[in-house]
C-alpha cells in the first residue's frame, strides 16, 4: 500500500468520530487497522504520533487524543497536499 493511498482512507476520519464520541474501543479498534495498513507502507511518518495516540486512548484522555489527532491529521495534510502539487507538476510537463 503507498502512503498517499492509506491518505486517503476513511478511517481517519472514523478515528475522529470515535474519539469525538470517546467511543475509545472503536477508537482503539480503528487505530489498530490503521497502524497495521500503515506498517504495509513502509514508510515513518506516522509512527511517533500513532503511539502518542494509542496512549491518550488507552488513558480515556480525550483532550490529549483530540491533540495526538490532530498532529497525525496535519501530517496527513501535508502528504496530500505534496501528491497534489506534483500530480499537477507530471501534467504541466506533459503539455
């Protein structure tokens, strides 16, 4: 799987919902498939801040997990936002 598809999944915003709602079992639920899928990716954006996460959730500390969310969304972010930029590069070099 490559990052900016995993990206893209709706877990993130599953995790979101769950942690809102401090529904912490979907929420811990969730979060285990996501660092599964994201363990597929190879890649070590995300590492820290999953484990920073699981331990708000594993505490029931919805602040600091709406916190440790929000790093991981902004990360997130910023994956997207560069796949676009260069999606757009690949086709302006082709016309």
């Amino acid at each position: 799987m490559e990052i900016t598809d995993f990206c893209k999944s709706p877990d993130f915003m599953k995790l979101g919902q769950a942690v809102h709602h401090n529904n912490w079992r979907a929420a811990f639920s969730v979060l285990q498939r996501m660092q599964q899928q994201y363990e597929e990716t190879g890649e070590e954006v995300f590492g820290r801040s999953f484990v920073n996460l699981r331990q708000c959730l594993l505490h029931k500390d919805q602040q600091a997990a709406k916190n440790a969310l929000a790093v991981v969304i902004a990360r997130r972010t910023q994956i997207l936002n560069r796949r676009k930029q260069e999606d757009k590069g690949r086709n302006g070099e082709r016309i």
